[in-house]
C-alpha cells in the first residue's frame, strides 16, 4: 500500500468505528448553527451574557492565550432525554445537542458517552413547573463549569423543579441542602415534557469571569476560628496523582505553620469557607485548586505540577486577579521545591 493511500484508509476506519460507537458528527446536533438540526422543539426566550474574550498568561510557552467566549441563552426545550449526570440534553433521536455542554464536539466524538435507552419512559411531573437539571460531573467542572450556570437558570424561573441524578456526588447534595433548594432525585436517563438550560460554548478548561462573580455571591456560611488558616497545603496523598515525596512535603509545611487538608474529608461549605480565608493555597494539580475560587484578589495559589501542563488554575487565577506560580517538581530538588513554596508563599 502506497504511503498517499494509507491516510484515507485510515480516515476511513476511524470514520467507520466512531460510527460504530454511535458518536460521530450525525450524531451531534446544533440548536443555533450547525447542519444537522435538532428534532427539538425549542424556544429561545433570553440572552444571559454577552460574547466575550479571556486572556491569561501560559507559564510553559511563556506566550499570551486568549479565548472567545460566546453569547448564552435561556433556552427550554419540549420532550427531550437527558443525561443527569453529566448534563448532556438529547433530541428524540438521540442525538446530543451540543448546547448542553462545554466540551468540544471533537471531544464529545471521541469520548465514548453512553446514550440514552430506546424505550425511556417519560418522568411524570406537572407541567406547571419548569424543570432543570443540577448535573454531577467531577469537581472541577461542575463547580466552574456547570453550577454557574444551573444558579442562572434556577433563577430566571418561577415555578423550578430541580432533578438530581440519583448517585450524584455528595458535594452536590451538599450544595443543594445548604442553599435550601428542594430537589427530586432521579435516574440517570430521563425524559422530560420540558427542560430549562442555559448554552454552554467549547469553553471547558476556560472559567468564565461572570460565572466565578455567580459563585462569589453565594452566601458563604461562618465558621468558628478553629477552621482559620492562611497557609493551606491540599493533599493528593492515597491518589494516583500524588507525587513521591508529598508524605515529606507536608510534613516540612506543617512544620513552617501550615495546615495540611484533604478536601475530601471536609463537607462542600468547610471547603468553601477554609478557601475563603486563606492568604496561600498549595497543591499538586488537581480538583482541589478550584478552591481559588473563593479566594480573594490579594492571594497566592501555588501549583505543583508536571511537563504535561493543563493551565486552568493559572487561567482561573488570572481571572480572580490572583497571584499564580507553577512549580515544575520534576525538574528541580526537593529542597529547592520546598523552599520555592515557603519563599513564594512569604512574598
């Protein structure tokens, strides 16, 4: 076989296989601006934000990156399938509709997502209320990805009637209970006379500035001093992701006055409140840096990572207008690596 043929069979395969899987581009439809159009009935009823553009420093390539955000809108939808865990809305056919979700399409091709079964009976709610979903995806993108905009919606209707996905996260339920919002636990595919959700962009890995002002209204329940700590070291430790010397690393931290926590181990509005009084936060990357979030403009967050660097914290330090080091632990000793997170910690 010629090296010119080659490519096309390949192409072809892939083409084939992705078909196979049930993901291909057929399968993905657009409610404002692709080819295939979705057998949906919609209703655009407002703009919530307009287009615009983030920009942040990228520490690796030492090179300037920017992202476009687009236009969103409150949009409700009539008898449609969704996915509560993860968010994702289908059409009759289902077919996923790319607004209900801030991956890419490319990655909602390649990634294998389970469709909704063929014979899905219809969830019995009053039509009265206008449903929305509250997904439960991983920390990370629900906290800055999803909850945002679930808040938007929630508070753009009347009469809401809030759907969980049955095996949700406990941050989920956690966040829910303490806000106050009633909530009916469901399956994990559902059908539904009617849905409220609000466009999502290929913005994943991209905080959007009006989304982490959202979640810095929410009403961040005090807590007794004993929680206070300005020096804050998240653990990795037991994780596959936790590096070969962290056992050491907290040790030394502790020793220099820092309060070494596993954010698992502490309930969504502890860590909400730990993160809000912090001067410093440290951790191997991670879910648990989201908790820069909650910190305030005159902070530091410190990450230790590796060559293969995914920058959303830096983005979302830039956001907050945070202060930001990424450490490469890699590529230095550990006495330099400590000494780098006390010395910047102290700046």
């Amino acid at each position: 076989m010629s090296d010119s043929v080659l490519p096309s069979v390949v192409a072809k395969l892939k083409r084939e296989l992705i078909k196979k899987l049930g993901v291909g581009s057929e399968n993905i439809s657009e409610l404002f601006f692709g080819e295939i159009k979705p057998d949906v009935k919609f209703t655009l009823i407002k703009k919530v934000s307009e287009s615009l553009v983030a920009s942040n420093f990228h520490t690796i390539s030492a090179l300037d990156e920017s992202h476009f955000f687009q236009s969103r809108y409150l949009i409700s939808t009539e008898n449609v399938s969704v996915d509560t865990k993860i968010g994702v809305v289908f059409d009759e056919n289902s077919r996923i509709l790319a607004e209900s979700t801030s991956w890419p399409k490319e990655s909602v091709i390649l990634n294998v997502l389970p469709k909704p079964p063929r014979k899905l009976e219809s969830l019995d709610i009053d039509f009265k209320y206008q449903v929305l979903v509250m997904p439960s995806n991983g920390f990370y993108h629900w906290l800055i990805e999803d909850l945002p905009l679930f808040l938007k919606t929630l508070n753009s209707l009347s009469n809401p009637k809030v759907l969980v996905f049955e095996n949700a996260y406990k941050y989920v339920y956690e966040f829910l209970e303490g806000m106050n919002i009633p909530y009916l636990k469901v399956p994990r595919f559902i059908k539904v006379s009617n849905l409220y959700f609000i466009s999502h962009g290929n913005d994943t890995g991209w905080p959007h500035p009006e989304d982490l002002s959202e979640l810095n209204r929410i009403p961040i329940p005090l807590l007794s001093n004993d929680s206070h700590a300005e020096k804050i070291y998240i653990s990795r430790r037991g994780s596959t992701r936790s590096p070969s010397f962290e056992e050491k690393l907290e040790n030394d931290l502790r020793d220099n006055k820092w309060r070494i926590v596993k954010l698992e181990d502490l309930n969504f509005w502890d860590q909400v409140n730990l993160a809000s009084q912090a001067k410093t936060i440290c951790g191997v990357h991670g879910a648990g840096l989201s908790a820069a979030t909650w910190m305030s403009a005159d902070t530091k967050i410190i990450e230790l990572g590796t060559r293969r660097h995914i920058p959303c914290f830096s983005r979302l330090a830039s956001s907050k207008n945070i202060s930001y080091e990424f450490i490469r632990y890699e590529e230095v000793t550990y006495s330099d690596l400590l000494n780098s997170v006390i010395e910047y910690s102290n700046k």
